[in-house]
C-alpha cells in the first residue's frame, strides 16, 4: 500500500509539474513606418510627413471613398529625394506650398491640394 501511495504521489507530481510548463512568446514589436522604409516598399511612392507620421498616395481603395474636406492643417515646407531629410512638413514628390486638408469622415486621411491637383494621402500604419 505504501507503495501504491508513493508511485501515486510520483504521478501527481509529475502531471503537476508538467502542466506548469512554462512557455515564452517572442513578441514583435511593430512601429509606424518611416520614410526610408515606405521608399524602401515602393522607390516611387508620393509621400509626405506629417506630425510623425508618413502619409501615401495613389492607394486605390482610398480614392474610391467619399469624403469631404474639413479644416485646413497646414503646408507642404520642405521638399527632400532622401529619406534622411525627413522631417514635418517634408514631402518628396509634392510642392512646397502644397496645401493640406484633414477630411470630415476619417482621421487617417488628408486631402493635399496644388496648382489645381487634388491628392488623398492615407496615414501609413504601423507594420
């Protein structure tokens, strides 16, 4: 009987420990996409920096919605063919002066106007 208590307390303890096996997870963390990498993806994209953040136009699905412009943001400042020259304001392909809309429907999309061009440019986000 001693016997039979010891190889059952053995089992127990073995089930014990290997149901508390413990298991990591490498996370990846994802961080919103910088001029360099944007270019990177695609070495003709037309981009620009707005408040830490790249935008990009000519996405299909983005010209297809509706909206509506809403208040003026600000201005194309700086023109920069590097990604190292990235800053505020800084678009590669866009006018300086360029200006800049926010749109009633979203947040993530903004309306740049020019020399009687119209744009919508997506906020790129985190990959």
């Amino acid at each position: 009987m001693k016997k039979k208590c010891c190889l059952l307390f053995v089992v127990l303890i073995s089930l014990f420990l290997v149901g508390c096996e413990t298991v990591t997870v490498d996370t990846i963390e994802s961080k919103k996409p910088n001029a360099a990498e944007a270019l990177r993806l695609d070495n003709q994209a037309d981009i620009f920096q707005w408040e830490g953040n790249i935008l990009k136009t000519n996405i299909e699905w983005i010209d297809e919605l509706e909206v509506n412009e809403d208040k003026y943001i600000s201005e194309i400042k700086f023109n920069s063919s590097k990604a190292k020259g990235f800053k505020n304001g800084t678009a590669n392909l866009l006018p300086i002066g360029a200006k800049i809309y926010s749109v009633k429907e979203r947040d993530d999309i903004f309306i740049v106007k020019y020399d009687n061009v119209v744009k919508r440019y997506l906020i790129l986000s985190e990959g």
